[in-house]
C-alpha cells in the first residue's frame, strides 16, 4: 500500500498549508500592488513631481543602472514587450518575472497546492533573490552602457 501512495504522489505540486495559501495571496497582491502603481503614475492620477532627470547621468554623462526603467514598465504594460526590452532589458525581464510569479502565488493560493518550481514563501532564499536581481541590473545596464556608448 505505501508503494502505491508514492506512486500517486505528483513530482509537480504538493498540498499547500493555509499559512503558505495566505502568504502566496499576499505575494500575488504586493506585485499586483507594484502594477497598479505604475498604471496610476502612467496614467497622470498622481503627480511624482519634477523630476529633472537623472542625477547620475548628468554628473557622469553615463545612464545610472536604473535609467530607463520606468518608461520600459510603461511601454511593457502597454504590451509592448520587445519595445520594453530595448528601452532596458532589466525592466522587461523583471516585469516578466514578477508576472510569472504572481500569476503561480494566485493558482497556489486558489488551489491550495505548492509547485515544485515555486516553493512556499518562507522556503524562498532571500539572498538568491538579491543575487538574482543584482545580476539583472547589472546585464540590463551594460546593455544600456554599451548603447549610450556606441556611436549612432
């Protein structure tokens, strides 16, 4: 009988706590949060002010590994991917991720189950996560660097 239960057992997804089924929800609405966000500010509902440009690029004259970003969020929730790719490829990619993301933390919360590829939150290692991250800006901006340093 106990060879049967494992042969039953997905390798895909595992039943989910009600503990991991609140803090999936809670993912899926901090990101769903960080979208709306972005529409609101696009949209002109809430003024950020004067912004000047930016303070790296023109101590520098090099665009700061951020530069860009918001325009690619813009143009991505446009549905302009590959556009939102060439603005900055670190803004697209993010965009994609933390849809991918918000998208399975939902299906976990709803169905009570745990993919495989996406464990419980208070299994996610937080400084893989920031490497991860740091290694995105990093790409994203050599290629904004080797743009704004190639000559037209």
């Amino acid at each position: 009988m106990a060879e049967q239960e494992k042969s039953n057992k997905s390798k895909w997804f595992v039943k989910s706590t009600p503990e991991d089924r609140v803090t999936f929800l809670a993912v899926f609405v901090i990101i769903a949060l960080f979208f709306v966000l972005f529409y609101v500010v696009k949209e002109g509902f809430v003024d950020l002010g004067p912004a000047g440009g930016c303070a790296f690029e023109r101590n520098f004259g090099l665009p700061c590994p951020t530069c860009g970003m918001t325009r690619a969020i813009s143009t991505f929730m446009e549905g302009k991917i590959i556009k939102a790719f060439y603005i900055q490829p670190a803004a697209a990619a993010g965009c994609i991720i933390l849809i991918w993301t918000a998208f399975f933390s939902l299906l976990s919360a709803c169905s009570g189950v745990n993919f495989s590829f996406l464990p419980p939150v208070r299994m996610w290692q937080l400084r893989y996560i920031l490497l991860a991250t740091l290694i995105i800006l990093a790409a994203g901006w050599a290629v904004t660097l080797a743009r704004a340093l190639t000559p037209p």
